[in-house]
C-alpha cells in the first residue's frame, strides 16, 4: 500500500492531514524512506482508551518523485468473460 498512497499523496497539494491509522502507518514507513515529508502529531487518548493520532502530509520529496518515476506500475487486472 505504500506506493499506492505515495502516488495520491503526490497529486494532492499540501499540507494533508491524515487521520487514518492505516494509511498514518504506512506514511511513518515512507517518512522512514525519505519519500515523505510529514509530522506526526502525538498520540490523544480518549477517555474511554482509545487512541487517535494526526499525520500531516507536507510534500513529497525528491527522492520519493524519483521513486514514483521508476517504480513498476501495479498489474492491469483484465476480467473477462470469453472463453479461449
């Protein structure tokens, strides 16, 4: 799902904020990378225990367009209903 969300995060114009904690884990992971330029705000938790946090997305950086410019693109999926 990395590249996948580094490819949307680039056509969207900063900052974005992220409240998701799926895609807030992945963006840790491609800040890690140096594809991402993004703060993590501090966990909050809530009264009832459960936790939330915010990423804000400020840009991607040089080497993460580099990386979009090289990596493969996913596999087409082709359904079909003819038979060979």
């Amino acid at each position: 799902m990395t590249l996948p969300l580094l490819r949307r995060l680039a056509g969207q114009t900063p900052p974005l904020t992220i409240t998701s904690a799926e895609e807030i884990a992945t963006i840790e992971i491609l800040m890690l990378a140096g594809h991402l330029d993004a703060t993590l705000a501090a966990p909050v938790i809530a009264a009832d225990g459960t936790r939330s946090r915010v990423a804000t997305v400020h840009g991607v950086t040089r080497l993460g367009h580099w990386m979009l410019l090289h990596a493969p693109l996913p596999p087409v999926r082709r359904t079909s209903n003819f038979k060979v």
